[in-house]
C-alpha cells in the first residue's frame, strides 16, 4: 500500500514541475507561511514545503509554526502593522473576521483561471468559504467529531463497545457503569467526558439530535436556551452532576482538561486532531458515529483552511502553493500526518488515510460526513463563543443553576451577535 501511495505522490510532484515551470516566472520568489500547530506538524509541513520546491524551483517557502494562542497575537499584529506572512492558515468558523477586515486576497480570479481546481474536494469543506464576492480562503483539511472510546475500559467491564444503533441513553446507560470510584469514595474513572466550553467537540452534536438549534439561519438570535435545547443541557448536566458519570470542570482541570488522554475516562467525542496524542500515549482506544438522539445523529464538521494575505507581494505564487496542497501530492502528505481528514476525497477514500499506521476506524470520520452539520461560521463567533464558553463555566463547576444561567448567556450572546451584524 505504502509503495503505491508514494508512486502516486511521486508521479503528481513530476505533474506538477511541469506546471511549477511555467508558473514560478522571473527571479527567484521568497514566500512566508505561518500556521499554529506542533513540532510534529511542523516536521510534516516542511517536507510539504520540500516536495513543493522541487516541482517549483524558482520559489522558496518558510514555514513558522505556532501554538495555537500565540499564533493569533502574533497573526493580529502582523496585519496590525501591515506586514502580514504571504500566506496563513485560518480557522472556518474565525474566517469571516478576516475577510470582512479586507486584508484577504479574492481567491476567486485565480480559481476562475484554473476551472476543476475544486472539483474532488468534499462539498462540505467548501461552504464555509463562500462568499458572494467568491472564495477569499480554500479548506486544506476537514474534522468531523466522533466518538471515542477506551476499549480497555470497555473489556474490563465486559461492555460491548459503541455501535451505530447507540442512542444517547445508551451511551448515559453505558457511562453510569463505566463509573468506578475508589474505598474513599473518590472518582477514579469516569465513563464519558466531553469540552465543556467548545461547542464543536461538546454540546452542539447533544443539542441537534435532541430537535435543538445553536442559532438561528442568519445569525441573529442565540438558541441555545430553546426548549429542545434545554433537554440536551438538562442530559449533560445531569450526567455531570447526577449520575457523576462525567467529571466536573475542576475535576477535568486537574487533568489537563482531557481526562480521555490522561486514562481516565472511557468515552469522548472529539476529532481527528487527537489520534496520534492518544496513540503516542499508548491509549487502546477507536472511534464509533456519535449516538442519535429523539431528532436523528448528528455530529459538526470544521475545518483548516488557508488564505492568501491581500498584502502579499507574491499572490500568484501564493496560489500555487496553495494549488500543490490541494493536489494528490500535498493531500497525501497531509493524510501521512495523521492529524485530520483530507478535503481531497480521493486520498481520503484511498488506503493512505484509511490504513494509517494507527489502526483505528478511519472509515467513521468520512461517514459521519453523512449527518454533519458545519459548525457556524459568522462575523464575531470568537466572541461569541466566549460569551457561551465563559457564561457556562459556572455551571459546570457546579456554582450556578443550569436555566438560569442559560438565560443569561443566551441575552451576551445576543448582544454579540446584534454587534457584528
């Protein structure tokens, strides 16, 4: 498998060269490129870059790569001071931040001079991008949230693991004994946790299969305190602080914030981004579709996308990177990190994604495509997902009440929205 997949590579790099060479004209051309991620990220997008320079000789790409708070002071300041990286990656649902600012590059004549460029690229990574104007950034990549689980945990209880018929009383049913606690009484595993602030890995897949809404179609009015809503709440709050089958946020803080990947407890949904984490941490873990609810199964989709800064002095070159990691080339590169899902539905669908040195179930984060919902993307979501995450943070320790709060959150979260309409 590993010797097709490189021949394929092999043979798009070659492609490639033939139309770097025509498209790198003149002088050699310098390009910078800043994105947030890790070391190991950093290793993979640097021999990107190789592969890219050597189809492309007359340009040259540095790579900086960042945590994922640093990276936005910086990226802030940057373009504060008008002296932006060529290129820099974005997250869909903060991309509207950007592009109504003015300080993207219009994507869309370029893409206007390369017709099928976005043919094979899976729809639902496009759409975050749109814009009447055109595209002002293109996907390189796509997380849909699924459900994890220890299956350690699962054989030592003798529990079958998740399946696709699993409701979400199934999975409270199968949480509550997946629960131990120790001679003093103390948790010392829970069977399900989940990001009490976010809403793409947390509450919004609870709140969909429960008939609920997070907003609603123009992104003027916060739903999160609807009825359907609230009975999603009322399920995570309950399981938190009824049931304790879910740790609280100090319980969770204690350990990191991912009680999954510290081993201690037996279920959560999350995205590709943690795999190779838990495989580096030795976890006996796969992934299953998350449970349906009264209303169907629903999961988010997200994405990582790139775009072109409107200042760049270098845009044309700018596009052909961007063209290379759209390509068979850089989209097997990136399926080889490991890290998430390729918008290129060819390499997704391929044995370079599906049989990943770690053997998990590949196949669950494509299918839940399926019954995705993008997560929301509209001017000032930073905002107003720290309006919801912080407002909620009471709850979750345990300080406030779940509907009162509710309401209060619901009102700043308004107030945000009315602000950047």
């Amino acid at each position: 498998m590993k010797k097709i997949a490189f021949s394929l590579l092999m043979v798009a790099v070659l492609l490639l060269t033939a139309c770097g060479a025509k498209t790198a004209s003149g002088g050699p051309v310098q390009l910078s490129f800043m994105m947030w991620g890790d070391p190991a990220e950093l290793t993979v997008w640097n021999q990107i870059v190789k592969d890219f320079e050597a189809a492309n000789p007359n340009i040259t790409v540095s790579v900086e790569v960042s945590d994922w708070d640093s990276y936005w002071t910086k990226l802030k300041t940057l373009l504060a001071a008008k002296t932006p990286p060529d290129m820099f990656a974005i997250d869909a649902p903060l991309y509207l931040d950007y592009q109504s600012k003015g300080v993207l590059l219009n994507l869309q004549p370029y893409l206007d001079k390369n017709p099928g460029m976005l043919d094979g690229l899976y729809p639902q990574t496009l759409q975050a991008y749109q814009t009447p104007q055109g595209y002002f950034g293109l996907p390189r990549d796509f997380q849909t949230i699924v459900l994890f689980y220890n299956k350690t945990m699962f054989d030592k209880a003798g529990m079958a693991y998740p399946t696709a018929d699993w409701t979400w009383d199934d999975l409270r049913a199968a949480a509550k004994k997946l629960t131990l606690t120790g001679s003093d009484g103390k948790t010392t595993q829970y069977g399900f946790s989940f990001d009490m602030w976010d809403m793409e890995p947390g509450y919004s897949e609870a709140i969909w299969s429960y008939g609920g809404s997070i907003l609603n179609a123009d992104h003027t009015k916060t739903l999160l305190g609807e009825p359907a809503a609230r009975q999603a709440w009322q399920l995570l709050y309950d399981m938190t602080f009824v049931d304790k089958s879910v740790p609280d946020s100090t319980a969770s803080g204690q350990y990191g914030g991912d009680t999954f990947l510290a081993g201690v407890s037996a279920m959560t949904p999350l995205g590709h981004w943690v795999v190779p984490g838990y495989a580096d941490a030795k976890l006996n873990f796969d992934a299953a579709p998350m449970p349906k609810g009264p209303a169907g199964r629903f999961t988010s989709v997200n994405s990582a996308g790139f775009v072109i800064a409107k200042g760049s002095k270098h845009p044309a070159q700018a596009f052909t990177f961007l063209q290379f990691v759209l390509s068979t080339a850089g989209q097997t590169r990136l399926a080889e990190l490991g890290f998430a899902c390729p918008v290129l539905k060819s390499i997704a669908e391929s044995p370079t994604f599906l049989n990943q040195k770690i053997a998990i179930n590949q196949q669950v984060f494509l299918d839940s495509l399926q019954y995705a919902n993008i997560k929301p993307v509209f001017k000032g979501y930073d905002e107003w997902a720290s309006a919801v995450g912080d407002g909620m943070a009471p709850v979750w320790s345990g300080e406030a009440d779940l509907n009162k709060t509710l309401d209060e959150v619901v009102v700043a979260a308004d107030a945000v929205l009315a602000k950047n309409k």
